[in-house]
C-alpha cells in the first residue's frame, strides 16, 4: 500500500518535473527567436525609447490608501 502510493507520487513528480523543463526550455528558446526577429520591440517600444510607466507612483499611492479605507470601514471589528 505504502509502495504504491511512493511509486504514485514519484511518477507525479517527474511528470511535473518535466513539464516544468519543457516550459522554461520553450520560454528560453522562444526569448531567443523574439530578440533575433525582432531586436528593437523587447525592450523599447519599438523606436529604440524606452517604455514609460503608465501607473505613477501618486496613482499607486492612492489606490493603495483606498484600499486600506476600504478594508478598514467594512471589515472592522470581524475576526480574522
């Protein structure tokens, strides 16, 4: 009982395990054709600029304290 349920997770973990070659092996490998078809669109919005943020530290900040405010007026005094 005990063999069969090690032998179980063993092959669970190698077909994880493998899937997880295959995926960082297809990411490396489709990184290097995007930067031979397309040298100038990775990092840079195509132009050879770099990319702007478009969240501005002011728009974090306020969303961040309307999230606090949020939780605070309707989750108060709930046990956790």
């Amino acid at each position: 009982m005990i063999l069969n349920g090690l032998t179980i997770a063993i092959v669970g973990m190698s077909i994880v395990f493998a899937f997880l070659i295959i995926l960082v092996l297809s990411m490396i490998l489709l990184h290097g054709l995007l930067k031979r078809f397309m040298p100038g669109s990775l990092a840079t919005g195509g132009d050879g600029e770099p990319r702007a943020s478009e969240t501005s530290l002011s728009t974090v900040t306020a969303a961040i304290a309307a999230t606090r405010t949020h939780i605070l007026r309707n989750y108060r005094g709930r046990g956790a």
